[in-house]
C-alpha cells in the first residue's frame, strides 16, 4: 500500500515515483483487486489526480472506470467517485476555472477528445442512462453532471444516442419531479443541452409535460425575482418554441400563454432591480416574442397574439411601457416586444391605439413614442424600437395609416396639442440626419399599399416661414433633396418618395408638375461619383423609372416617350440599368432584407427599410423592362390595361348583381318561411275551432232535449212566460250578433274569390312559359308552386268558414224555435216553478257560452284576415316575379329567331358552295341521297336478319 501512502500524502521513504506511475499503479489495482474495498480507495484515489494529472488518469484509467460502473453497481459509493472521475477528465470547466493567466493553455480540444473515446461505445451512453434513473443521490447527481458534460462536448452524436435509447428522452424527464434541488436544477441545464438544435427531441420533452414543470418551477421561484433557476428554466423553454410550430401550438393550445401574464406585474416602484431580475425580464419578454415572431406561420402567430390579448397580457406590456423608473434595456426589449404583439393584429393595433401615458393631459402611447424617436438625445437602440413599434403598428392597419395621415391633413390640425403627424414632419426636417431618416421610413410606412391616402397626403401644406406662401409636402421633401443634405437624410428621403409615388399615378403627376424634380435626377445619375454616393444615385434611379412605369402621359412635356428619350441622351439605358442595380449590390440592403426589425449596429448603418427592399425587388425588374419598351408596345400594354380594367369592372358589376339576388332570394325564402310558419298556426287555430263549435253543437243539442221534456209536462203559463221573455230577449240579442257575424262572414268569402281569381291569372301565364324558360328560372318558380299551396289552403280555410256558418245558421233555426215555443200558452202549471227556475240557470249559461262563441269567431275573423294580407302581398311579389319571367322568355324567343336567322343563313352558304363544286365537276352527296342511302344499307341489314 506505499504507493497509497504517497497519493494520500503519508510518508514514504525512497524515491517518489511520478504521477504517471502512480496512476498506472492504480489502474492495476482496479483492475486486479478482489476486495471491493480496495478497488473503491484506488477509484477514489483516481479522482483526486483527475484534475491535475487529466491527461493521464483519461488515457489509463477510462476503461477501468467503466468496467467499474458495469460490475460495481450494487456500491453506490465506488459508483459515484467513478462517474466523478469521468466528470472530472471530460469536462472543460474545470480547467478553465483552475487555469492561471500565465500559464500555456491545454489543448482545448481534450474533453471533446476523451467524449468521443467515450461514447464510441453506445452502451455507455446507456449505460450512463440507466444510473442517472438511481435514486442515489451519490449515483445521480454526478451521472447528471457527466451526461451534461458529454452533451455539451459532442451534442448532436450524444443526441442521436438517447434519441434510438429506449425512454431515453423520459428517463430525463424524471429530473424535473426531483425533491431535490440542486438535482433538479442540474437537470434543467442538461436538458438544455439536450434540446439545442433538435426539433425531434423538443417535441419528445414538450410532450412530457415538460412546459407545465417549467412554468411550476419559475413560479415557484418568484417569477422575475427568482434566482438563476429562473434564468435556466426559461432558457429551456426558448429552446423547446423557437422555431418549433408543433411545441409552439402546444404550448399555446395548453393555455400555457395565460400562465406568462404574472411575470410582468410590476410594481409603482421600479427602482433598484437587481441584475438577475433585469435578466429574468429580459428572458421572459423573449419568450414572448418567439411566439409571435414574424418569421412563424401567419396563422400560428396570429393565434397566438388573440390569446395573448384576451388573456391580458398586451395589456401588462403596455403598463410597462407606460411606467415609470424601468431599465432602459428592459424598456427597449418591451417596445420590441409589444411590436410583434400588435403587428398585423387589427385588435391589438386598435387596442394600443388606445393606450395613453399617464401624463397631464393624457397623450396616446404612440404619439409619446414617437418623441423619443425624434429626439436625438434618447439612445439609438430605443429609437429603432421605437420605429420598429411604429411600422408594426401600421402593418396591414389602413385604419391606423388613415388615422396618421389625417393629423397633417388642413381640416384636422389641432394646434393645442402634438400629433403624430407634426412630430413626424418635424423630424422630417429636422437638423438630425437619424431623425430625418425615422420620420421619412414612419411617413412611408403610413403610405405601403394605400392608394388613396397617397393621393390625400397631396393635400399637406407646410408654412416654411413668415411672410413666404406655403409649399406642399412633396415639394419640400424635393427642396431638401436637391440642397444636397447628409446621404442618410438623401436616402429617407428618397425612399419616401419612391413609396409615394409608387402604383400612384396622380402623386406622380404632381411630382412631374414641379420642371427641376427630372433634371434633377438626370444630373445626379449621369454624373460619376463616390462609392457613398452611388447608393443615392441608385435610388435617383429608381424614383425616375417609378415616374416612367407609373406615368398616364397626362402632362406632354413628359410623357414616357420623353422621359424615355431623355435616358437615352444624357444617362444611357445601359448606364441608367447599372445605376439602378447599385441599390441590390448594397451590403446594408441585405441585411435589411433579412427581417421587419430595423437592427443596426450604429446610427452610419441605418440606410435601408425591410418593406422598401421588397418594393425594389418587385420594381426593378420591370422598370428595367419599361425602359426598354418602344412606345408601340407601351399602347399595347396600355390597352391591354384598360381592357382587363374594364373586364375587372364587369365582373365586380355581376358579383354586385350576384350579391343582390342572392339577398333577395334569401328574403323571400325567409318570407316563405314566415307564411308557412303562419299558416301551420292558422290550420291549429281552425282545427281547435271546429273542435270547440262541435262541442257546443253537442251541448246545443242535449240542452234542447232537455228543454223539450221540460216543455211536454209543464202546465204553467205564468212561471213559463217569465222564463222565456228572459230566454227571448237574450236570444234576439243573439240573433243580432248572428246576423252581423253573417254579414261579416260573406265580405269574407268575396275576398277570398277575389284572391282566388288573382291566383288563377297568375297561374295561367305560368303554364304557357317554354322549358328554355322553365330551367333557367328554376329557383324564382319555387314562389309561385308556393302561392299554389297557399290558395289550396286558402281553399280549405273557406270550406271550414262555410261550415262554421251552417252551424250558425242551425243556432238560429234553433233560437227561432225557441222563441215560438215561448209564444205558445200550452206550458206547466205552478206546480213545477222549482224546475223552471232550474231551466233558467241551464239557459243563461248556455247563452255565456254562446257569447263567448261569437267572441272567439270575431278574432279567428281577424286572424283570418291578418292571413288573407300578407297573402295579398306575396301575391303581389309573385305577379312581379312573373313579368321578370316573361320579359326574359320574350328575350329568349329573340335569341332563338337571331338563331334561326343565322342557321337559315348558313344553310344558303352551304347550299351555294354545293352548287360551284357540282359546277366544278367535283361529286357532291346531297343531304337526302345521304339519308336515303342510311336508310337503304339500314333495309339490307334488316332484310339479311330476317332471312337469318
């Protein structure tokens, strides 16, 4: 055991052998101990030369230490000093940790060299994967620290491995739900060397539950103001939804984005955050931004930017944005945040175009924000935020750009108050080359694919100073521009008024108005200049050819000819072409064409907007091609213009006619609806009718039974005559109402005949329309088979009326019966004045009943009525129906004699024809030789089938 002694530092006596030696020494004795303890004390001992003698103890002792963690693993103890050594030979942290500044550096490439020794073998890897499942804290946590490390020496091979694993990815998972946390934390940093760059395995974790253990987690720590834990988690979620659109929509369909809302609460007093928080925050606001990055689909990030909105998480954004005491940086990333939430999000936009600062008075967010952008003092990275918010908000908002353009319009100048408009002109002119560049990008960005606000911001009259008449916007911009002004002021400007004039031709005639705007140009492209100058002289040309392609030769002097023949004399197609090639080649252009966000890296770079690199791209190329055309071929493609311009309005002129007849025909459906509903409860009320007129025939008649027996044996005159003059006033009461009723009834009936006869004379023209007629005007001849339905029950209706006045006819024989039998002196006698008074209740409920009888007719009368009204309008509608149906049958006789007329023509051609080939001497079959020889072989096959 001496060579123990000298690793542990006891005394030895001789020579101390070297640490290769010892090293060596000890492998032996791993290799070759029976003791379990002996082999433990030389792993250990190994560990503690690992990280001085690295090299070494790598070289020697890794397959031994392998060997170790394959038979030893009932010893936790050997176990983990054996994955600790490995740790230790792998792993490059603790060499730089450990290294001084005045020693050589090692060979950077160790770790990674002894990993790939390591995992050659596969089943270390899976080997390493099943210990880290031990629940061993002395086991587990430093197999954590070596997979980590592996991960990050040879990630994606490493990757590969755990992925064919079986429950690889799941075994990790496991780390996350650890009680303990520093196992757990551990475990959040392997799995994000786990997930870079590994869209397969970032769905595996995902799935996993992985966000719902993360978001615990952060929420467990404090959200914002937790520690570096936070931090780690967070960078494990970006690594799981950037530019993954699968774990992107499961985190959003999880409603996990509501979950983010409390990491932005804020409080009144924001002073004093510490570091890691302002990193938190600054992690977090990118988490936000992944998922509504302009570089995902549409679809995914518009989704996402509804939840984010209706969870009220814009709305926290904004009260940071607003608040007070926030780090510039956090500010800034907030501005950039709250950008891609609102952009192309009319909800969003419409909802920050409401937002105000808590100032006095109150002034909107954007009109705030845009002062800071202005403003040269503010730092440069706030004020491309600031521009970047801006163009966000006016992303495919025509509401918003309406309401930009409209602050510097005449009518609508406020002069208590700043507006977007006058800050923006302000900047325009400003002294500050960076702001002249912002506010001309936001100008033109308030005109991208807007016609018609183009042509309104014409209108702007800007007063340049006391005493001088005011100019208009667009000739101020060129005043500027030919004064020969810093380039990045030259270049806003110029991209302005290329997006102005762009795909607007009145803009163009107005700029085509003002005589030294062209040779202006001309001169600044002809002209050979320095390499900073040819980026103007390409936009130069570009503004030319834009005031060629978009010209309606409203104005002689330049018409496109002209301007055509001017490039040819003083510049060159060829050398005009090069110039405005110049624009393309620009290194700045192809970094602006890279995404929406303005990222420069100083104020000198600040040359191009990403929207205007996509108008170059699409106006390049046939500006080149138009400067090429003769003016032959411009007529030609200007008539073409107006020919699918005209083809453009006819068929907007038949969508509008569609359109129209489609809500016609969906009003008369409903109205057909309206009267079937109506008449089905027309038919209830009637059928409830009869049932109760039958009833009260029945009653009628058990009453008069009654009544009669009554009558055959009494004797009484007195009690009887008393009786029925009481029952004979009521009853002529009755008849009365009877006889209105009646009279009512037969007004009644001549309406009906006449909506019958109406039906009828519109039914006939209907029967004689042609089938021609009949297919084309399928869906309009469903109203009229309808008004044949609703006579039928109009029909029926009057039958049941006809009946109800039979039975009331009977009431009235009946009562005439009475009251002759209350004439009659042969009646009872005193004796039975106990039933006469009973006969006389009988009576006077009977005649309640009667009244209430009448009643329920006079309002099915009115019902009936109310029935026969709309009936009379749909009759109405149907007659118009039928004089568009004959007007369009008496068209399609027109076309069919046209046709004829045609047919007849072509047959007197045909027939001539015939006659100079007969002339001719050529053999001409006629048409009837040819039937007759049809009919001929038709007969001798008919012959040869019946000798057959």
């Amino acid at each position: 055991m001496n060579f123990l002694r000298g690793v542990m530092g006891g005394p030895s006596a001789g020579p101390q052998p070297s640490g290769a030696e010892t090293i060596q020494k000890l492998c032996d004795r791993v290799a070759s101990s029976t003791l379990l303890d002996d082999r433990r004390d030389a792993v250990r001992a190994l560990k503690s030369l690992s990280k001085k003698y690295r090299l070494e103890v790598g070289t020697q002792a890794m397959e031994h230490l392998v060997h170790v963690l394959q038979t030893d693993r009932s010893d936790s103890e050997i176990i983990g000093y054996a994955l600790d050594t490995l740790y230790n030979i792998i792993s490059n942290d603790l060499e730089e940790e450990e290294q001084e500044e005045n020693l050589p550096k090692q060979i950077d490439d160790l770790g990674s060299q002894f990993t790939e020794i390591f995992i050659k073998q596969q089943d270390n890897v899976t080997l390493l994967l099943s210990l880290v499942e031990e629940f061993d804290f002395h086991v587990r946590w430093p197999g954590v620290k070596l997979l980590t490390s592996l991960l990050k020496q040879q990630g994606p091979q490493v990757q590969q491995i755990i992925l064919v694993s079986p429950m690889g990815v799941s075994r990790l998972m496991d780390l996350l739900a650890d009680s303990r946390e520093v196992i757990r934390n551990d475990g959040v940093l392997l799995l994000q060397q786990l997930t870079k760059s590994n869209a397969a395995i970032q769905k595996i974790v995902a799935f996993e539950n992985a966000f719902e253990r993360l978001l615990d987690i952060i929420t467990e720590e404090g959200n914002s103001d937790g520690g570096i834990v936070v931090e780690d988690c967070l960078l494990l979620l970006q690594n799981l939804l950037k530019n993954n659109n699968s774990n992107q929509n499961f985190f959003k369909e999880g409603s996990y984005i509501q979950r983010m809302k409390p990491w932005f609460e804020v409080g009144d007093d924001n002073c004093g955050w510490s570091a890691q928080k302002v990193t938190n925050l600054h992690l977090m606001l990118q988490l936000v931004r992944v998922l509504v990055s302009p570089t995902n689909p549409p679809g995914a990030t518009s989704s996402c930017q509804k939840a984010m909105f209706h969870c009220g998480l814009l709305q926290q954004l904004c009260t940071i944005l607003m608040a007070t005491g926030v780090p510039a940086d956090i500010l800034t990333e907030t501005i950039n945040t709250v950008s891609e939430v609102i952009r192309g999000c009319q909800m969003n936009q419409d909802y920050f175009a409401s937002v105000n600062a808590p100032s006095n008075p109150p002034r909107p967010a954007i009109v705030v924000l845009l002062m800071s952008m202005v403003n040269e003092r503010q730092p440069f990275v706030l004020r491309c935020a600031v521009l970047y918010c801006f163009q966000c908000f006016l992303y495919k908002n025509q509401k918003g750009q309406g309401e930009i353009v409209s602050t510097l319009l005449p009518s609508t100048i406020d002069g208590n108050s700043v507006s977007a408009g006058q800050l923006l002109c302000g900047g325009l002119f400003s002294t500050d080359s960076l702001s002249n560049w912002c506010a001309a990008v936001a100008l033109a960005h308030a005109l991208q694919e807007n016609a018609s606000l183009k042509e309104q911001l014409l209108r702007v009259q800007l007063a340049t100073s006391i005493g001088n008449p005011p100019v208009s916007l667009l000739q101020q911009c060129t005043n500027i521009l030919s004064q020969g002004s810093k380039v990045q002021t030259r270049v806003g400007l110029l991209m302005l008024l290329c997006t102005w004039l762009s795909n607007c031709s009145i803009a163009v005639t107005h700029f085509l108005h003002n005589t030294a705007n062209i040779p202006f140009l001309t001169g600044q492209i002809a002209e050979n200049l320095g390499e900073e100058e040819q980026l103007v002289q390409g936009l130069c040309a570009l503004l030319l050819g834009i005031s060629i392609y978009y010209n309606d030769n409203s104005l002689e002097n330049y018409r496109k000819e002209k301007l055509k023949q001017l490039i040819e004399k003083r510049i060159g197609r060829e050398n005009f072409i090069e110039k405005l090639g110049f624009i393309s080649k620009h290194e700045l252009y192809s970094r602006a064409a890279q995404k929406p966000q303005p990222s420069f890296s100083s104020p000198d770079h600040m040359m191009f907007d990403h929207e205007f690199t996509k108008l170059v791209k699409e106006l390049e190329g046939v500006i080149s091609k138009a400067i090429y055309k003769s003016s032959e071929e411009d007529k030609k493609e200007e008539e073409v213009k107006k020919t699918l311009e005209q083809h453009d309005s006819i068929v907007t002129h038949y969508k509008k006619v569609i359109r129209e007849q489609d809500q016609e025909l969906e009003e008369l459906k409903q109205r057909v609806n309206t009267l079937t509903s109506q008449n089905e409860q027309l038919q209830a009320t009637v059928t409830q009718q009869v049932s109760q007129i039958q009833q009260h025939k029945d009653q009628y008649n058990l009453l008069k039974v009654q009544l009669g027996k009554d009558t055959q044996h009494h004797n009484s005159h007195g009690d009887a005559f008393q009786v029925n003059g009481f029952q004979t006033e009521e009853v002529s009461r009755l008849k009365e109402e009877l006889e209105e009723w009646k009279t009512k009834h037969e007004v009644l009936q001549g309406q009906l005949r006449e909506r019958e006869s109406m039906s009828e004379n519109l039914k006939s023209p209907q029967l004689e329309m042609g089938t021609a007629e009949q297919s084309s005007q399928t869906s309009k001849s469903g109203g009229l088979e309808h008004n044949d339905e609703l006579q039928k029950e109009l029909e029926v209706l009057r039958s049941q009326i006809q009946l109800q006045a039979a039975e009331i006819s009977k009431l009235q024989l009946e009562n005439q019966k009475l009251q002759k039998a209350a004439a009659d002196p042969v009646l009872g006698d005193g004796a039975t004045a106990a039933n006469s008074s009973d006969l006389e209740g009988r009576l006077q409920q009977e005649i309640k009943e009667l009244k209430s009888e009448v009643k329920a007719l006079s309002e099915e009368k009115e019902v009936l009525k109310q029935h026969l009204d709309s009936s009379s309008s749909t009759v109405a509608i149907l007659q118009d129906e039928k004089s568009r149906l004959q007007q369009e049958v008496a068209e399609s006789k027109k076309e069919q004699d046209d046709l004829l007329v045609l047919l007849a023509d072509q047959d007197q051609k045909l027939l001539a024809l015939k006659t100079k080939l007969k002339d001719l001497g050529f053999p001409v079959e006629d048409d009837d030789d040819i039937e007759s020889g049809d009919q001929g072989d038709e007969d001798e096959d008919g012959d040869e089938e019946e000798q057959d």
